[in-house]
C-alpha cells in the first residue's frame, strides 16, 4: 500500500489533474530566513510552518490536504543587523503569493489556507490576502500557528511574559523536539531587550497591542527575545501537536465551505 503524498512538488501534472478542486485543500507554508540568535538556524520560522503544515497534511482525514512548495522567505528588516538573514520586500512577499494562487486558480483549486510560521509577516499576509480577495476573488484564510495554541503555550510556559518572544523558550523547544541535531544549547543566553513601551512586549503568548518592533541588533544581546534556557523537548512536543490539531480541527471543519462560500461571483 503506498501513502498518499502530501507534497504538492512531488505530484505529476497527471495527477494534480485528478485531484477533486472540491475536496482538495492546498496549505501554503510562510515563514522566514532569519537570525535565530547563536543557537539556532536561519530556517527556523518557515522550518516549523513546513513541519507543521506536513503533519496537519498526514493528520486530517475528510478531504486531501497538499503542502505546497513552502515560501522560505518572509519580511525581517528589523533582523537584517545580524548576518544570514534574507528578508522580501512587502510587496515581493504579496506577488509571491499572488503569483501562487493566480497559478493554481485557472485550474480550478479555491481551497487554500496559509500556515505562517513568522510574526514579521503578520501585517503584510493580512493585507496579501485581502489584495488576492479583491483582484482574484478567492477568499485566503491566513493563521499564525502559535495564535491556535494560545492556551496551551500558557499552560507549558515558564518563562515571565517575554519570554516566548523570538528563539525563545517555544521556538527552542520546538527545535529540541523536531531537529535536536541543528540545536546548539551552549550557545543560548537568557536576552530580554527592553521594550519600548509596557504595551509593546513582544511574547507569543500576550502579545502587546502597541507594535512597536525592535531592532535585534541594536536591542538585544544575541538576536534572541526571551528566555531559550527554559526550553526542553517535551515543550516542544506539546506544542507542535497542539498546533498540528487545532489547525487539523480547522480544515476539516472548513470542508462544508462551498466554492460559493470562498470565492466572490468574478471567480
Ligand atoms: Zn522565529
């Protein structure tokens, strides 16, 4: 018996051709390259996005579910102080995704959802999908997979709030349960930039409503924000299948949606 392949890159034109448009989601991975602190390496947001949107892909059973080719690049202009960061211009990132869906659109797939991986691409994904909505028509659910879990980062979190804020005490301990072998724990230090103001804290779990982005380089000690001592595998474990269900609970519960529900009449 051979599994069904989950990877959009992986199938012949033959076979996405037989895929039924209304019972076939195409997940589309954002994240970034960017500084990750001493500790960890450069693919870290788009990394977890990918394995993530892969293991949802395996996990949700009343429709298929594709990942396609992640988009490894996303906007970091406040990291480009430390080397091995990429960052996309807004306008890059938006026709890369544009581009995507105007690709797979004329072949009829509508049922889309990106899963980001990076909280710098936050602003831009929103407008990206509302600029794919007015001129494509196709209504784009967009998520961060770490607003899915926040109960659960909550729950496992030790650190004081700014501590889950960037190679953190969640992105740490996601590395240590996904890929041990590209973690360096005697390179992580305990960073905690000042904010700028108590309402711009940058932390997974409370995010403070004043966006007011540091300047790694300038503010921070290493490129980290948070506490990546207090990680530990069986955090990250938590946290990764939190994710992966709650965003399987999502796209299955999204299989009632009509072509009628997520497209506008110019489709
Ligand atoms: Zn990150």
């Amino acid at each position: 018996m051979s599994m069904q392949r989950i990877e959009w890159e992986k199938l012949s034109w033959s076979q996405i051709a037989e895929l039924d448009r209304d019972a076939t989601t195409i997940v589309i991975p954002t994240g970034a390259i960017e500084q990750h602190g001493p500790h960890l390496t450069v693919d870290t947001d788009i990394y977890n996005a990918d394995a993530i949107s892969r293991a949802v892909a395996r996990n949700v059973s009343n429709q298929r579910v594709l990942v396609a080719p992640p988009i490894w690049w996303g906007t970091s202009p406040h990291h480009l102080g430390f080397p091995g960061t990429i960052s996309l211009k807004n306008e890059t990132f938006t026709n890369i995704l544009m581009d995507t869906i105007a690709s797979l659109k004329p072949h009829g797939f509508y049922r889309f959802l990106i899963v980001n991986g990076h909280g710098g691409n936050i602003g831009n994904l929103t407008a990206s999908v509302s600029k794919i909505g007015e001129e494509l028509g196709i209504s784009i659910p967009a998520l961060s997979y770490w607003q899915t879990i926040t109960d659960v980062l909550i729950a496992v979190g030790e650190s004081e709030i700014g501590g889950m804020g960037h190679a953190c005490e969640m992105e740490t301990s996601l590395a240590l349960y996904l890929r041990p072998e590209d973690v360096d724990m005697s390179q992580a230090i305990i960073d905690m930039p000042n904010q700028p103001t108590p309402w711009s804290c940058i932390d997974f779990r409370q995010p403070g409503f004043l966006n007011i982005p540091l300047d790694l380089k300038r503010d921070s000690k290493a490129g980290i924000i948070g506490n990546p001592l207090l990680a530990t595998k069986e955090k990250g474990e938590t946290i990764f299948n939190a994710a992966v269900d709650r965003i399987s609970q999502a796209i299955s519960g999204m299989a009632h949606l009509t072509k009628r529900e997520l497209t506008t009449s110019r489709y």
